[in-house]
C-alpha cells in the first residue's frame, strides 16, 4: 500500500458492511504514518488516512489490518 493507490473496502462487521454500502467502496490512500500514543491504536502502529475517490467520505484504517473491514489494491 502506498500513497494514491485506490483501495477496494469490503466489509467483515455489521458496521463495515453498513459503511461500504453507505459510502462506496472504492477509496483513495491520502497518507501513511504512524498513530499517535493517545488514538484508538497503539503508538506507532501504520495507519492509513483514506479517501472516497468522490472525496465525500474519509477514515482512518491500520494498515495491517481492520477490525471492520478486508482492503485490497484495485485491479
């Protein structure tokens, strides 16, 4: 993964499913750095800020691994 590569979400929980289908699931990589000490993840875990290639929607997902949704690279 790497800075704009579009992204194909799919969602593995209720609340990713929702998502996809509420927000597409075709989404942008903005940037790639590390989670601050205070966040949801770990200090220094990878994360990834996204974007809707509409530019609509965005969120944030650790690059190694979602708990809401499976992310692969667009063919």
């Amino acid at each position: 993964m790497k800075i704009g590569d579009i992204l194909i979400l799919s969602g593995k929980t209720r609340h990713g499913k929702n998502r996809v289908r509420e927000q597409g699931k075709l989404w942008r990589v903005l940037k790639i750095k590390g989670a601050m000490p205070n966040g949801p993840w770990p200090g220094g875990t990878e994360i990834a800020e996204l974007e809707t290639v509409d530019g609509k929607h965005w969120r944030v997902i650790p690059v190694a691994g979602d708990t809401d949704f499976d992310f692969r690279p667009a063919p």
